[in-house]
C-alpha cells in the first residue's frame, strides 16, 4: 500500500525527498556545511579576541542556557543538511513539489541572460535582498506568521548560531511565498564559495554581541551587529525596525531604519514564553497560537509595518 494514499502531489514529490535524503547520507557534511562551520568559527575566533572568552560564543555553547540549547538543535540541523527535508516534511511534500513545479514551468533563469559574472553577481545579491526584506516585513506583520516566526526571536542571548535557529513552518510559508520569484531569478550564484563564506560570517557577526556599528558602512551599505541586534531588541523603540538581512537601503527607502541613538544590551520579545518547557513545546505552542491568530483574522498587532507601507 502507498504511503501517499493515492495522492498525486505526494507520489511527486517523494522521489525528490529519497533523493535528497540519499545525497545526505553519501555525504552527511556538504561543502555549503563546511564554509558555513569555517564562518561561524571565524565570528568566534573575534569574539574571543574582542568580547574575551566570558562573553564569546564559544563560552555560551559550552555552558549552554535553555536558549542556547535550542540554538545548538537547529545548528545541528543545518550542518547536516536537514533543514530542507525538515520543512519538506512539515508542509507534507508541498515546498518540495511546489519547488518541482515552479522549475519545471518557471525556471527561466532570468540571471543566465547576464553574461558577465560580476553584474550577475550583484542582481542576484540585490534582488535576493530585496525579496528577503519584504517576505521578512511579512514574518512580522501577519499574526499566525509572526508566531512561527518568533521562535527565531524567542533567543535569550546571541550566539553566532543562533542564524540558524527556526521555526519549520516559518521556513514553509518562506518557501512557498518566494518559491515562484526564485526559480523565475534562476542562476546559481548563491551556491558559489566566493557567496557562501561572506554570508556565514556575516550572519554569524549579526547573530553576535560583538559592539560594532561600522559608522556610515554599517548605516548605509552593509548591516553592522549593532544594526541587527536591534531588530531582535525588546525595547518598544526598537519593535519593526532594521528588517534588511545584508543591505539597510531598503529599511531606509521604506521606512524601516532605526535613526535612534539607543543600543539593547539583551535580546528576546516582550511575551516570551519559549525555552522553558522544552523545544517540542515551543514548536506545537507556536502552532496552537498561530491557528488562534488566523482563525481572528487580524495582524499581530495595530499598525503593522504592511498596513503602513499600503
């Protein structure tokens, strides 16, 4: 008897997940693993030259919290190469088919058209950035997507892991919102070595309490630590603020860009109710409290930063 019941969508896409499965057991670590491991333990290595020891990430991990502990799950998860199957799993095959189809009948490679390796390098980073930034306004503004979400911000202390700490279903409703404008981009620019490394050190830097602001760079061209660790700051000042993942121009254009002088010294949100009970229980309390939000059918909170940009 099929597994799938019959169902159509599910026979098309489980040879895709034995596949990827298959990959990961050839070779547990890839190589997108191992540049990840070398930028993170170069974020560490500043930290401890910078921070000293004490206050490093090196010292968290080792004399882990709750938090920290939760940080270290997912950690593991990516470096095995298993977020994509988690989330295959959690959308019951759906991300995975619906990834199949869009390459199927929408992969027309739009940065293939661009010759010259330079340019198509920089349209990818742009208009990745870009789409980054607004489906991340979104993680923000809808309620039951925000409750996914909030698991990533749930993190009591920085951690240059904590970049990879995620709810599943926020990963889902990700892939399924950007699933049709990536295989129309196309190109595999964001696979390259000379990608890979800067965006592991610089998600590691942002993900550390490293107190760097970089001055009118970290403004205007590249998002400093300080810049993002005020995005995951409690402070009511601080609340929808700084959603740029590499480029701060698009908070600046929108909006968006925190101008203050105030620095948190913690972050974590204001209803925090994750690392207490457990990981599992973070992740079905989520779900609970997502459905709860979409069945009242309103934003998370008045004023959402989508109702301001409409």
């Amino acid at each position: 008897m099929s597994l799938c019941g019959g169902a159509s969508w599910c026979e098309r896409a489980t040879p895709v997940l034995a596949d990827r499965l298959l990959a990961i057991a050839r070779a547990p670590i890839s190589v997108g693993s191992l540049t990840f491991l070398a930028g993170i333990a170069l974020v560490i290595g500043v930290e401890i030259v910078v921070l000293g020891y004490s206050k490093s990430s090196l010292y968290r991990l080792l004399h882990p919290t709750k938090s920290t502990r939760a940080d270290i799950v997912w950690f593991a998860v990516t470096i095995l190469g298993l977020q994509s199957i988690v989330i295959a799993v959690s959308s019951f095959g759906l991300t995975t088919l619906g990834s199949h189809l869009a390459k199927a009948y929408l992969g027309f490679r739009v940065l293939s058209k661009i010759e010259a390796p330079v340019l198509q390098g920089v349209v990818y980073l742009v208009v990745s950035d870009f789409m980054t930034y607004w489906v991340h306004r979104g993680r923000h503004a809808f309620g039951w997507w925000w409750e996914f979400h909030k698991h990533h911000h749930s993190a009591t202390e920085f951690n240059a892991i904590t970049t990879s700490r995620f709810h599943p279903l926020d990963g889902v409703a990700i892939v399924l919102s950007t699933v049709v404008p990536v295989q129309l981009l196309g190109g595999t620019y964001g696979e390259s070595l000379l990608v890979l490394v800067p965006f592991a050190v610089h998600a590691g830097l942002t993900h550390s309490m490293l107190p760097w602001r970089w001055g009118w760079f970290g403004r205007y061209v590249i998002y400093s630590p300080v810049g993002h660790r005020i995005h995951h700051s409690a402070l009511p000042e601080h609340k929808d603020k700084n959603f740029g993942a590499l480029f701060p121009v698009w908070d600046w254009i929108f909006g968006t860009y925190y101008k203050g002088d105030a620095i948190n010294e913690d972050v974590g949100v204001e209803d925090n109710y994750q690392n207490t009970r457990g990981l599992l229980f973070d992740l079905t309390e989520s779900m609970r409290r997502a459905w709860r939000s979409l069945a009242s059918g309103g934003p998370r909170k008045s004023g959402s930063p989508y109702a301001r940009s409409m």
